[in-house]
C-alpha cells in the first residue's frame, strides 16, 4: 500500500522507509536528532513540511492529477 509519511527531522527515510512510500523529511544542520518530544530549534523540521507539501505528496501517491475530497 502507498503511503505518504512525514519524518520531519527525527529519523532519516533511509533506517526505516519502504520504497514504495513518499517520504517527508527536512534537510537540516540539525536532523535528524532522534529527538520526540524536545527540540532546540522550534521544530523547524516540521513547520517546513507545509500542508500543501503534504496535500501534493498525497495526490502523487494517488496517481491522480486532482484531489476531490468526499463528504
């Protein structure tokens, strides 16, 4: 099954990342930490993996070109 998942900074794609997946990860000084719950850069990591990132890795994973949402 594909998936869309968001590393942030914590752990590289590359220790646990299947191939089939896109994954979300920032390149930074600082990542990955390992850290869960502290961070000593405001979560940078994550607060660059905007939504819109997030909703166009989700529509590429769908093999779709246009996203409409179901109610």
């Amino acid at each position: 099954t594909k998936a869309v998942i968001i590393y942030g900074g914590w752990i590289h794609p590359d220790k646990s990342g299947y191939e089939t997946h896109t994954q979300l990860f920032s390149h930074l000084q600082c990542s990955p930490c390992g850290f869960a719950s502290h961070c000593d850069y405001n979560r940078e990591c994550m607060r660059r993996i905007t939504p819109e990132i997030v909703a166009a890795a989700v529509i590429g994973a769908m093999g779709t070109k246009k996203f409409q949402a179901r109610g």
